[in-house]
C-alpha cells in the first residue's frame, strides 16, 4: 500500500467519524431539547399548583378568588387588588403555556386541555371583568388569544353548568350514567 492510498483511507476513515460524531450530537441535541421541554412543562404545572394550594389551603384568598371570580363589586379595594395578582399569577402561567405551544413544546393534548381551562376562567364574570380593566397587558398575541375566547363564548358551557351545580351542592343530577342510587 502506498502512501497516497493510505492518505485517502485515512481521509474516508476520518470522514466516516466525523459524520459518526454530527449524527451523536444531533442526537444529544434532541435529548437536550426533550429534556429542557419536560423541565418547562414541570415548572409550569408546578407553578400553577402552587397557586390553587394557595387558593385552597388560605381561606381568605379562597373567599377573595370565589367572590371576585363572580363579582368582584362585593371585594373591598384591598381584596381586588389581592385578587388581581392572583389572577396576573394564573394568567402570566397561561401566557407561557400559550407560547409554549406555539413553539411546540407542549403536546397537543396538554394545550388543548389547558385551552379549554382558560375558556372555563374566562366564562366568569370577575375575570373577563379584570381582563378588560387589567393595568398591564399580556403579550399581544395572547391577549387577541383570550379576546377571542371571551368574544366568541369558548367555554364549555356543560363544564360550566356542571361546576356550578358542584359548588351548590347538587351533585344528584351529576352521577355518571349507571351509578344511579335507589331511595
């Protein structure tokens, strides 16, 4: 074997590692990536969790959140304004979950979830009422984003109808089908 001969194995041998060593660090890349996707989604869920323990386990942001969401006019000027970070809080996660979507890095079944849950928030009177009166805005396009769910009444008006027939304490006319009792 020459010498020329040898340069050239020696180039393809380089050659095939180096496009071995591209093909590894794609790879890497796209764990990366999976991996900084989960993290955010943890966070996300973490933070909004933090907020409904808050809103559970303290009884008087509990009474601010319940009263302000359906009539923040019965609030003193203190509690709105307690009810309006909780809901700066609530929907600042929002905003990133949207935004989080559209960069693709929430699946499409969490959004749509988280969606619909956004609608059902927005089908309170108190909260389209602080949306219109809030004094900071949200980004652009999650603003048009919540706009349009209230312009357009998308909400799930069952879920609705169902949550206020919980919270009233009628939970008979609420049975999944077949699990009817005998009196």
């Amino acid at each position: 074997m020459d010498l020329d001969t040898l340069a050239k194995l020696g180039e393809f041998v380089g050659g095939f590692f180096v496009v071995l060593s591209l093909i590894y660090l794609a790879h890497q890349v796209r764990m990366n990536t999976k991996s900084l996707r989960s993290e955010n989604y943890a966070r996300l869920l973490e933070r909004m969790s933090t907020l409904q323990a808050r809103v559970s386990a303290e009884p008087d942001l509990n009474r601010v959140f319940t009263v302000g969401s359906e009539d923040p006019g019965r609030l003193s000027r203190a509690e709105r304004i307690r009810y309006a970070w909780a809901l700066y809080d609530l929907f600042g996660t929002a905003e990133f979950m949207f935004h989080q979507s559209r960069a693709k890095a929430l699946p499409r079944g969490v959004w749509a979830r988280w969606e619909a849950t956004i609608g059902w928030w927005l089908s309170h009177p108190g909260m389209r009422a602080w949306w219109a009166a809030k004094p900071s805005p949200l980004t652009a396009d999650f603003e048009a984003f919540g706009d349009e769910l209230i312009r357009n009444n998308r909400f799930d008006a069952a879920a609705v109808d169902r949550w206020h027939r919980f919270v009233s304490g009628d939970t008979q006319s609420m049975r999944p089908p077949g699990t009817e009792t005998e009196r």
